[in-house]
C-alpha cells in the first residue's frame, strides 16, 4: 500500500502556501500600482479639465453690468473678470485665484438694488489641490511682450501645476486665451 509520509504532506503544504502567497503579493502590487494610475490620471484630469473651463471663459468675457471693464484684475495669481453665463444679459463677476496651494473659482451676482456685485460669492470652490505653480497668470500685449497694464492686455497664459503625493510627481499644463471683448485704446 502506497501512502504518503507526514512529512511529505507538510511539504507539499508549504509549498502551495508559499505559492498562494506569492500570488498574494502580486496582486497587491498590482493593486497598488493600479490605483496610483488613478489618481495620476484624476489629477492630470483634474488640471486640464479647469484649464479648459478657464479659457472657454476667458474667451467669452463681457462688459459688467454697470460698465466696468471686461477684466477688473490681472496678477500673477489672481485674475477677475465677467463673463455672462446664463446670456440673460447681467455678467456674473468670475475670480479665480491661488489660496495657499489650492486653486479657486469664485462667482458673484450682480446686484439691481445696489448697482453692484454682492461680496458674498454664489460659487466658491476649489478646482485644483496641491497647486505648485509659482505663477499662474501671464498677460501679454497685441505684440506678444508681457504686460501688467490691464488696458494693454489681449492674450492671456494660464499655467497649472499640480504635486500627485503618491508617487511624489508634479503633472503641468497650460492654454493660451485670446479673450475676444478686449478692445483697442
């Protein structure tokens, strides 16, 4: 009669646990790996999603209600401009800006009693975390020099940066916006 020994058995039993472990492990790696993919993808996702939004806006700014310039502010971190978009008539006042190393987007609402924009925004969120842009506002003139002159403005650079904390990655892109209601002196 043929059997097998105790210790054969304990054998073979180590062996399929080292197996099963090493599949294990591999799994879990892959897993890991899978899910930094994600979120590479969703922060790189994530920037260009708001670079996208920016610049449909910044090309469709308006006069305010109450006749103010198109664009109000323009600094390296801050931009504040108006832009209708409902098409009812009364532009919304748009800010943008870097708080700390996030990047925000504020919307306020005209006000008919007072004739001018509530200090309360409407619309307050952050669109991009873990900002690493040093500057994110660049402003050039119709010959393409750098300007900070508000009136002198026609092309608009936005720059994002963005730090993935795992893998320890910065993921950066930009547009160039030519806003279509900023006119000549």
């Amino acid at each position: 009669m043929k059997a097998f020994t105790l210790i054969e058995i304990v054998f073979v039993l180590l062996v399929i646990s080292f197996i099963i472990t090493a599949i294990f492990l591999i799994s879990l790696n892959l897993s890991n790996y899978n899910v930094f993919v994600v979120l590479e993808i969703g922060k790189q996702g994530e920037v260009d999603l708001t670079l996208q939004e920016i610049e449909n806006e910044l090309k469709s700014m308006v006069y305010s209600k109450n006749g103010s310039y198109p664009l109000e502010i323009a600094t390296s971190n801050e931009i504040v401009f108006y832009k209708d978009f409902e098409n009812d008539g009364i532009p919304e006042k748009v800010r943008y800006f870097v708080e700390v190393d996030n990047f925000r987007k504020q919307v306020f609402l005209f006000n008919s009693t007072t004739l001018n924009y509530e200090s309360l925004p409407v619309i307050d969120r952050i669109f991009v975390k873990n900002l690493s842009t040093p500057t994110v506002f660049k402003y050039f003139d119709k010959n393409f020099q750098e300007t900070s002159i508000i009136a002198d403005i026609r092309i608009i650079k936005v720059n994002l940066a963005a730090v993935f904390k795992f893998p320890n990655k910065i993921y950066e892109n930009y547009i160039i916006a030519v806003p279509r209601n900023l006119k000549e002196k």
